[in-house]
C-alpha cells in the first residue's frame, strides 16, 4: 500500500501534538505542587500573585520559617514588613526557644533563596503584610469562613461579626443581637458598616487600616475597630474573614 508523503507528513504532526499536549497536562499537574498551590483564605487563587496564608511561624538564629495551615511543608521567610521578628519575640514565652506563634499574613511564594540557611527549603514566601500574630488565639483549626469581618475589644468585652448583610453582636450579661440590612461605607482605608433595627436601635463599626493589640493577650491585629452601639462608642479590633462581604451599599 502506498502511502502518501502529506499523508505521513500530518501523521507525524498529529503524534507530536499529541505528544506536547501530554507533556503540557503533566507539567500543569506538577505545577499544581508548587509552593503557589497553597491553602488560601477568602477569594485569593493559586497563580494571582500576592495571597492570603495562615500558618505557624518560627524566628531565630538560622531560623525564619512558616509551617503552613493544611500543608506538610514548611517555607523560608523574607519578611518585607519587618514586624514578625520583633513580634515573635513580644510573645513567645523567653523560656523557650523556637517557639511557633500563629499568624494571618499575605505574601507571594517563589523559589528559595540561593543560598544560606534558607536554601534548604522547598520554596521562599515574601511577607508584605501581617494582619494577625498570636502566640494563643485563632488558628488553623478555628473556622475562618463564619465571618467577612470579626471585631472585638476589652473591658468591656465586644464581639461583632460582619457577614452576609448582618451584624451579630454578643457581649456577656446581654442577649446576642442581630442586625439585617446592614450597609457599607468606604473610604480609603476605612470601612464602615452600619445598621438600623426594627427597636429603633442603631449599630456601627469603624474599621480602620491602623495595627492594634489586644490588651489582654497582646496579640497583634493589623486593623482597629471602633463600635458605636446606640451612641455609646467601644475600641478594639478587626480581623478579616474568608467570607465575602454582601454587595456594597451606599445611603
């Protein structure tokens, strides 16, 4: 039988397509083990560059690392805010070394560095900002889809969760209280939600781009809040959540 040269010509185009294509499936599956594929929190993908990370941090001598919620790796750190040394010392205890406090940071994954203690882990995470740190608190077992917004503060103890169009207050020796309809208001680095209740009551909260500690645990958060309940105002903190926000209205 004989065969064409066109014939043999499309044959051998049709076996080396076929041949990339099965390279290109295999090397997108193990680029799904890339350091990039990491657990992230609310909307943030493999792939969209800076994304959120919850995990266990360590500094020390030859040590600057983090243990990832979810994962069985570890990576080096390049800290760009230059906070976490400092507040890994503030909270672990001094009599222990090496100790791992949790924290809520966003970074971008890369290789690690070429060279020093770092080049020993599988991959490099670029630190550029800390919204949590805490040496007992939340962490990677804590449910971080229950809210858009978690705020809190001291003496007296407040809590308020933002989420899908309502306000949840609970603070001890009053009944928790819902509110629904809740609208938003943002301005700069400020986000303000407020609401109306059927009793005529009125809640507000101010979050603001500043850091804030508790003052109790010293716990670290890079937002503070501020409650007005009625037009009693309360200070503390924010904290965001995995849960979006509903869509933004104006009055």
């Amino acid at each position: 039988m004989k065969v064409s040269i066109l014939a043999l010509m499309n044959l051998a185009l049709v076996l080396c397509l076929s041949a990339c294509t099965s390279d290109d499936v295999d090397n997108g599956a193990n680029r799904n083990d890339e350091p990039n594929n990491i657990k992230t929190v609310g909307e943030a993908q493999p792939g969209d560059g800076t994304i959120d990370v919850r995990g266990h941090y360590v500094f020390g001598h030859e040590v600057r690392s983090l243990r990832v919620c979810g994962k069985d790796k570890t990576y080096w750190v390049i800290d760009h805010t230059n906070l976490l040394a400092d507040l890994h010392q503030q909270l672990t205890p001094e009599t222990v070394s090496y100790s791992e406090i949790f924290v809520f940071v966003t970074g971008r994954f890369g290789p690690p560095p070429a060279d020093g203690f770092g080049a020993d882990y599988p991959g490099a995470l670029t630190i550029e900002n800390v919204a949590y740190a805490a040496f007992e608190g939340f962490g990677c077992d804590f449910d971080w889809n229950n809210f858009a917004y978690r705020a809190q503060g001291n003496e007296p103890f407040w809590m308020v969760d933002v989420v899908a169009g309502e306000m949840r207050l609970a603070r001890p020796g009053y009944d928790d209280k819902t509110w629904t309809g809740v609208k938003e208001n943002s301005t700069g680095e400020t986000v303000i939600f407020h609401a109306i209740g059927g009793d005529q009551s009125t809640i507000q909260l101010v979050i603001e781009s500043k850091p804030s500690r508790d003052t109790m645990s010293g716990a670290y958060y890079g937002l503070s809040a501020r409650l007005i309940l009625d037009g009693k105002s309360f200070t503390g903190h924010a904290l965001r959540g995995a849960t979006p926000v509903a869509p933004k209205t104006v009055d």
